[in-house]
C-alpha cells in the first residue's frame, strides 16, 4: 500500500487492515509506505505534509490526514490488529500549530497565508476560508471576477477577519495566485498554502 491510507479515517484504515490482516497467509508480508510528517529530513517538507493535512479536512474528504510514524508503523498497526485496538491520534490542529509556532532553522519566525482562489463559489468558499482560520492561520482569498451574489458573502468573512483582494476581472487561477503571491511578498509571509474554490 503505497500513499493509499492517509486517504482514511483511523477507523477506516483500521478496518482495511484488519480486512488485509485476514486474507492473509502465513507467507505473506504487507508492505505500508506513507510519507510520516515527523521524519522528514526538512522542516519545509514537513510543512508541506502538515498542510496536507489541513488540505484533506477542508477542502476534500473531511477525515483523512498524513499520519505521524507512530501511526504508520506497520509492525505497531499489525499488532494494534490482532489486538483490536485503536491508532492514537494526532490531530491535524496539534501538528500544525506545533510547527507554527517555531522557527526556520535560519532563525526567521515562520508566518503563514493561506491563499484561496474564488471565483463564483459562495458557499464552498466560506466553509473552506472559516475551516482555514479556525486552524489560527491567516486566510486570503483573491476573488477573481465573481458574480455580484458572491460578495456578501465574502463581505461577511471580511468582518470575521479573513483578508479578500478583489480582481475586477476573471483571469484564471494563475493570475489569482500571483496576486496572492505578491501581497504575501509584500507582507513578508515565510510560506503560503495554496488552494483553490
């Protein structure tokens, strides 16, 4: 199984094991390859994992994440099997703020955006942008030429404290995240997470 049980829940992933685990033989050995956030050689990529994470709770399925390796072990999994136990888990919110709140090993103070697209999306676009802030990130969305509907949406999130940059025509996405890209330059944010609604 290679990246395949991030895309589950504890209890799911549980139970596809477990479901492994029985057609089984004795001769047969399971292999589980997934990228742990806690063993990356680079705090960068770490990052990136964690804000995968966050990527698969609001924006896809809503309960799967990338493990940390004492989820992953497959030794630790089999034996959790057999026993009918449970993963422990690792909240998304924990590992992100864990990494937020430190440094770059060049010292400099981590900050980061999360940076939404929008185009004509109103309802997508206040569940994803509130889920976002609730992590303590800050939150921009660039909406690239909207209907007039969708700006009392973005009005409201506006009010609860999330930033939108408004395009008075619709360029595409890529032209939505360079001028994301630019006002994180000029705000001098250290990552940005882009998505998209």
């Amino acid at each position: 199984m290679s990246q395949f049980l991030d895309c589950f829940s504890e209890e799911q992933v549980t139970g596809i094991l477990r479901r492994a685990a029985a057609s089984m033989s004795a001769h047969t050995s399971l292999y589980i390859m997934e990228p742990c956030w806690d063993r990356q050689q680079y705090e960068t990529a770490a990052y990136c994992l964690t804000m995968t994470s966050l990527y698969f709770t609001a924006m896809a399925n809503g309960n799967s994440k990338i493990f940390h390796s004492e989820d992953s072990d497959t030794l630790r999994r089999k034996r959790r099997i057999e026993s009918g136990g449970n993963f422990r888990r690792h909240r998304t919110r924990t590992q992100h703020l864990a990494l937020r709140e430190g440094r770059l090993k060049n010292g400099i103070p981590m900050k980061t955006l999360v940076l939404i697209p929008h185009y004509n999306h109103p309802a997508a676009i206040a569940r994803v942008a509130q889920t976002m802030h609730g992590f303590g990130l800050d939150v921009l969305i660039v909406d690239d030429g909207s209907r007039e509907e969708c700006k009392p949406v973005l009005q409201a999130l506006i009010s609860d404290g999330i930033r939108v940059l408004y395009r008075p025509i619709n360029g595409g996405k890529g032209a939505a995240v360079k001028t994301g890209l630019k006002y994180a330059e000029e705000k001098r944010y250290s990552h940005v997470f882009a998505g998209r609604c």
